[in-house]
C-alpha cells in the first residue's frame, strides 16, 4: 500500500490506516493509542460522554501515545422529537419497550433531564482539550467551530455518505473526508439524506467523491485487510478506515459476546435498523431488529429517545448472556475478520 500521500500528511501519521470511531461504550482509550503508537490514526468515538469526560478521554489517550489520534462527535444530537418529552410522552414511549424490560426484570426508569449530552457543549470540550484530530458525522460544525479548528490546529474529519455531502464538507474547509459505504457498520451518518436513500457502496462512493472534491479522502466500509486498503487506494482513497476489523480486537469496549458474535456464523447477516437508537444503523440480526423491524420509522421514539431506553436495558442483557436482545454492530465484511488483537491486525495491514 501507499504509504506516505496527502492524508497521511495532513494527519501527521505514518499510514493511511484509520481506526473507525465507535460510539456507546465501544471506544477505549488502548485501542486508540495502540492504533496510533502503530503508525495509524487511533479514534475515539466521544458523541455519548459528557463535557468533562471529553476532555478526560482525550489527556488519557495523550498519556499514553505521542502520534496523532482522533476524537468522534456527532453533530446532531436529536432528531425531531427527540428532546423536551412531556411526561404522557415519556410514558407512551416506554410502551415500546416495556415487553424488554419486563422479560428481562429491568424497572421502569425515571424520566431523565437529557437524554443526550448537548453536541454544542460537547466541542467547546474538544476545543478546549484540542485534540490532533477532531472527525465528526451527522452534518458539519460552524464555520466559527472550523475556524476555532484551524487556529488551534485541529485536523477536521466529515464524514459523507453521498456527493453532495462530499462537496458540503469540502466547500465548508474540511481537512479530510471518510466516504462511508453502506457495507459500514454502526450508523449511516447521513445530513443531507433520509438514511435509507443514501446506501452507495464504499468502492462506488470512493470513485464518485473522490475526482469532485479537494480534500483527500478516506475510504470506509467493507475493508478488513491490506487487500482491501489496496483496492481503496486504486479506486482514489489516500487512506482507508477500518471498523468492524478493530471492533473485533480484544482492546476494544465491545463485550466479549459481542465479539464472539463477529466471529461466528452469525456474523454472515446483517441488517440495517433504527431500532436500537432510532437511527439507521447497520449490526447483526437478531430478535430484537426481527422484533422492531415492522415498527421502523412508525412508532419507534426518535433518536436520542430510543437510544436512550435501549440503553437501560444494556447491562441487564448482557449480565443475562442475551446478545439477542443488544446490538452488535457489525459491517458486512465481518466473516472475514481474522485478528483479536490490534498489535496483530495492524501488523497483518502493513505487511500484507
């Protein structure tokens, strides 16, 4: 593969190996830093933490490498209806859910103040802890949050899912762009799109994004080895993101039963749904998406809503041993995951 070329540059790293960003518990401060000790941009997916942890996350992983990384945020933290319940409509959302909580004995949670940090709380934090790289999905901060960016030094990384969000992010000044494939896992980022409208596959995207845009841009989706990082490269990407292949290391956040899943036969289905956060994310099928498949986009809460109910239920489940009823997020690369341990995997990409 290439090595050195535009986005290695513009990030400072040595090659163009991106850790996907995850969100929910799924990022850890070793895998970031071992990805970026490694010659690779670490990521940390920062969009549920508070303010203050922001700026935790991001001195611990400096504690623990010299090399560039990134922080994730979501742009967007609502979507309409997701902020403000009354408590009738607080009510009537967790009749959705109640069947889950009571199979699994959880109670009734109170009505919370939030039930998402505030996004624009969330970077002052960023700015103010100044990261080497700040990626973003769900739209493109202010042109004062760009500046703020540039002045501090602050590498900017959007993420597309279309052109013309591609040109959005470009016009807008973004340092690098990720062309997110539908292959992805986790979440569909899309801001100028319904999600389900926007599933162009990452080779497709890398070759329509990248000739119409300046920035470099960063391939994901669907990529789990150096052939793949190869074929991005070929196709017009400077670097390529992997998720899925870094979800699967043992120093990620997911529960070990979660990486299990991505290792077995199961791992051969996924499936695009809202009905884990309310928005369109893809993971394996299991019975809570066949559950939840025919309320999509009906009567399932908006997001943060129904991210914020399914997030009660987590640890219950998963002391139960049900992955049936968590996500697990996954892209559709996952039967050819090879490696547990991200020392092995980033080794496998650059020697490949």
């Amino acid at each position: 593969m290439t090595s050195t070329n535009r986005a290695t540059s513009v990030l400072g790293i040595e090659h163009p190996i991106v850790q996907g960003p995850f969100g929910g518990g799924l990022s850890t401060v070793e895998l970031a830093a071992t990805v970026s000790t490694l010659g690779g941009l670490g990521s940390y997916g920062a969009h549920v933490l508070e303010p203050d942890r922001i700026e935790s996350v991001t001195r611990e992983i400096r504690e623990r490498t010299a090399k560039p990384f990134a922080i994730n945020l979501w742009i967007s933290d609502h979507d309409p209806g997701g902020v403000d319940l009354t408590q009738h409509e607080y009510d009537e959302a967790y009749r959705v859910f109640e069947p889950w909580y009571r199979e699994l004995e959880v109670d009734k949670p109170d009505r919370p103040a939030h039930y998402h940090p505030d996004s624009a709380a969330q970077i002052d934090a960023l700015l103010e802890a100044r990261p080497p790289a700040f990626s973003f999905v769900f739209g493109i901060p202010t042109p004062a949050v760009l500046a703020e960016c540039r002045r501090r030094e602050i590498v900017t990384i959007g993420t597309a899912t279309s052109i013309a969000e591609a040109q959005a992010l470009d016009s807008a000044g973004v340092d690098l762009i990720v062309a997110t494939g539908a292959e992805a896992g986790g979440h569909r980022p899309s801001f100028l799109h319904v999600a389900e409208e926007a599933l162009t596959g990452t080779f497709a995207l890398t070759q329509l994004i990248s000739p119409r845009v300046e920035a470099p841009v960063i391939a994901a989706g669907g990529i789990v080895d150096a052939r793949g990082v190869r074929a991005a490269q070929m196709l017009g990407a400077a670097a390529a993101q992997l998720g899925t292949a870094f979800l699967a290391c043992r120093e990620s956040g997911a529960h070990e039963r979660h990486r299990a899943e991505l290792f077995s036969a199961n791992a051969q289905s996924t499936v695009l749904t809202r009905a884990f956060s309310g928005r369109l994310a893809r993971g394996l099928s299991n019975r809570w998406t066949d559950g939840y498949a025919s309320l999509a986009g009906k009567s399932l809460p908006a997001f943060p809503v129904t991210s914020w109910f399914t997030s009660q239920l987590r640890p219950a489940a998963l002391e139960a041993g049900r992955t049936d009823l968590i996500s697990l997020w996954s892209g559709q690369i996952a039967p050819n995951l090879e490696h547990r341990n991200a020392t092995q995997l980033m080794t496998a990409l650059l020697n490949g």
